[in-house]
C-alpha cells in the first residue's frame, strides 16, 4: 500500500478519513459530558473549605462591627457615604408612596363599586321590572295582606280541599263497523 498523499493545504485526503458511526459519536459526547460534571464537582468539594471559613469570617466580622447593645432596641449601623438625614429622607418617600398607593387602592374600590352600582341598578327601572314580574299596583299585592299595617283584618276565605270519590261510567260506547 501506498502511504497517502497530502492535499494542497497540508490535510489528509478526504477519502482516507474514517468516519465515525452514530454510536461513536454518541460515546464521545457522553464522555465529555461525564468528564465535565466530573471535574465541576472536583472543583466545587476543593472549594468548599474555603467557602465555609469565609462565610465564617464573614459573619465575625459583621458581629464585630455592630455596636453592643444596651437595651433590647434594635440598633442600626449606618453603612457607606450617607448621613442621617440622607435616611430620614428615604424612609419619608417610602413612607409617603405607600400612602399614595393606600389611596389610590382605595379610590379604584370606590369606582369599582360605583360602576358596579350603576350596572345593577335595581331602582332606575323598577316600572320594567314591574311589567316583567306582572305587578301593576303595590296595592294589589297587599289587599289581601292579614298583617297590614293598619290592624284590621281582611276578609279572606279560606277553602278547605277535600278528597271525594268520583265515579267512572262503567258502559263503553258503541264501536260501528263498517263493512266493505
């Protein structure tokens, strides 16, 4: 055999390459995924003492810096370039925009309800809704009311039902035939 031949830019020969299969490549792919998670939890239990002693230290000096308290107040450390009154400043707009959101929470219920009202309205149309139910006068709903306002009483009649047999003609009618 011939040993192969270089092309022009320094390559092998396209057709002397070996391809892999899908399988091949398939294993690749899970072998450089294994070895990435691999290395990344190498690096990630190397670091965690360090990660502990600096939260350690972290959370001493943060311990050391607060004043001692005296009382059982809570005691505030003012951190950075501010003053006092650079914080009283906030704390009045903070204060003040939760007002404004309170008020405008507010005034939405107000129209909510409003435009709930003017929906429903059961008294703009209460003619409409008298000629739906069949109701022409008050008065005739309450004539025959026993408990009116006034104390009388009404002459109402009372019907007593009755069950009473009735009887059944036991005679069937004559039946025609007609012949043809």
């Amino acid at each position: 055999m011939e040993p192969e031949k270089p092309t022009t830019s320094g390559q092998a020969n396209p057709s002397s390459v070996t391809s892999t299969s899908g399988f091949e490549q398939g294993l690749l792919w899970i072998k450089g995924v294994a070895l990435c998670v691999f290395w990344a939890s190498v690096r990630y239990i190397r670091n965690i003492p360090s990660k502990v002693k600096n939260k350690y230290l972290r959370w001493r000096n943060l311990h050391k810096r607060m004043p001692k308290r005296k009382t059982k107040n809570k005691v505030y450390v003012l951190i950075g370039y501010t003053s006092k009154k650079n914080v009283d400043r906030r704390y009045r707009a903070i204060k003040f925009q939760h007002m404004i959101r309170g008020i405008i929470l507010t005034l939405i219920v107000i129209a909510f309800v409003f435009i709930l009202y003017k929906w429903l309205d059961p008294l703009r149309n209460s003619e409409e809704y008298k000629q739906m139910i069949g109701i022409s006068n008050m008065k005739d709903l309450t004539k025959d009311d026993p408990f009116n306002a006034s104390g009388e009483t009404s002459n109402i009649v009372v019907f007593q039902i009755t069950d009473t047999p009735t009887t059944t003609p036991t005679t069937t009618p004559a039946v025609e035939t007609s012949g043809p």
